[in-house]
C-alpha cells in the first residue's frame, strides 16, 4: 500500500515511516513544514497543497494548524486518511465531520490498539460500577503542549456516555470548596520528564477500588497503531471511524 505521512520529520512522523518500511509499505510522499531541502527517499513538501505523489492512504500526525489544506486534499483525491493529531477545536471537529461524508476519515486521540481496549473496559466498568466514583490521571512527558491529554478526553467520553446526562468534568480541584457530587469525573494532568504515555481510570467505592491503567513503553506502538487503522480505513466508505471501530471489528462486535 502506498502512504502519505503529514508531520514526517516529527518524532512520530519518523516512527510511522521506520514500521511502514517494515512491514512493506511504499511511502510515497512526507509532508512537513520544517522540510528544508534535505536528502530523503521519497518526495517530500511543506505543505498539503504541494502533494503530487497518488497514495492509497494518508496518516497525519503534524498540528492542527494544516488541517484546512488536509482536508482540501482529502476532498479533491477521495483520499482515506487516519488523523493522530490532538488539541482540534470544536469548530475543527465539525469540519473533519463534514468532510468524512464524502471521504472515510479514522481519527483517534491515541492511536494504541491497548488504549482502544482500555476504552471497552472503562465503559464496561462505568456500567456496572453504579454510584462509583472516577478519577482519570494522565502522564506525559515536558514538552506535551495540550493538557488534558486527548486520550484522557476520549477517556472521559467513554465513562460519560455509560453513565449519561448528570456526568460532568472536573478539570483538578485546586480552588473547590465543596464535597464531590454525583457525576464528576475528575480528569488531572501530569507533565514530567520523558514519559511516554500514562493514563489510569479509577474507579472508587466503599471499601473497593477498581485501577484501569495503560501504560506506554515506546512511540513505535502507536505507529504499529497507526498503520493498522490505515488498513483498516482504506477500504471503508465515507464515514467518520475512530480505533474502536478497528477494535470492535478485530472482537467481532
């Protein structure tokens, strides 16, 4: 299959081309506006609007900044495409919504096969825990610039959407002068050093603590992660996909 990589000189631009290679992809062209005339095995351009090479599939993980000229590309190529970026807006959210009518889009705030399952179980255990307490912590290294973290988000959703319309988030407690209430969901943000990825669901109740944890080892996961939900997506009609779906359809749900 031949790919598209948006943010290739980026440090998972790079890990998505090193698994590509790997397992038998044809990289055809990197898109990246820190490209400056450097050597590199395939086509390479600043921007979306400069992609010439024909691909089968487009994985993104640059900023949100290039999504107006993705998604032109998207629209004019018919091209499917797995967005890994995080931080959108809603506004942006609705864009990529509207452009997934016309072409199949997989966006995930995380691209791990694991987190994916991690979210059946929070949702399971959001079911089945009734009137227990959740916090959700997540860890991440310095130089993560958006907090919470998009996996947390997708978290949250995945607990709100079990418990229904009384659950709220509450972003830390610094300031709060009042008891927990029925339905927050707690959401903290660590940035330190250089983890990976850490993110834990806790659920709390008397006498009885259920721990849902994920831990990341190395980006080279979420590349695996991207280039099975490129697989995934290529063939797909024009909806909007997230790795859940890829999952759902590895369990036969």
């Amino acid at each position: 299959m031949k790919l598209i990589i948006g943010g290739a000189l980026g440090r998972m631009g790079q890990e998505l081309e090193k698994a590509a290679r790997e397992e038998g992809w044809e990289v055809v062209c990197g898109v990246d506006v820190a490209y400056s005339g450097q050597a590199a095995q395939h086509d390479m351009v600043t921007g979306f609007e400069q992609v010439k090479a024909d691909a089968d599939v487009l994985v993104d993980f640059s900023r949100p900044d290039a999504l107006p000229e993705l998604l032109a590309l998207l629209r004019a190529r018919k091209l499917p495409a797995v967005l890994c970026a995080t931080g959108y807006t809603d506004e942006e959210l609705r864009e990529i919504q509207a452009v997934s009518t016309q072409v199949p889009i997989l966006r995930s705030a995380n691209m791990s096969l694991g987190v994916s399952v991690m979210q059946e179980l929070v949702a399971m255990a959001a079911r089945t825990l009734e009137g227990f307490d959740i916090e959700i912590v997540e860890k991440h290294h310095n130089q993560k610039a958006d907090s919470p973290s998009g996996t947390a988000l997708m978290l949250y959703e995945a607990a709100r959407g079990s418990i229904g319309p009384e659950a709220q988030p509450v972003f830390g407690r610094y300031g709060r002068t009042q008891k927990r209430v029925p339905g927050e969901i707690g959401i903290h943000a660590v940035r330190g050093g250089s983890v990976t990825g850490e993110h834990e669901v806790g659920f709390y109740g008397p006498g009885e603590q259920v721990l849902i944890t994920h831990r990341a080892e190395s980006r080279a996961l979420f590349a695996r992660g991207a280039l099975r939900a490129a697989r995934y997506v290529a063939d797909k009609p024009p909806a909007l996909y997230s790795m859940r779906d890829v999952v759902r359809e590895m369990l036969g749900l």
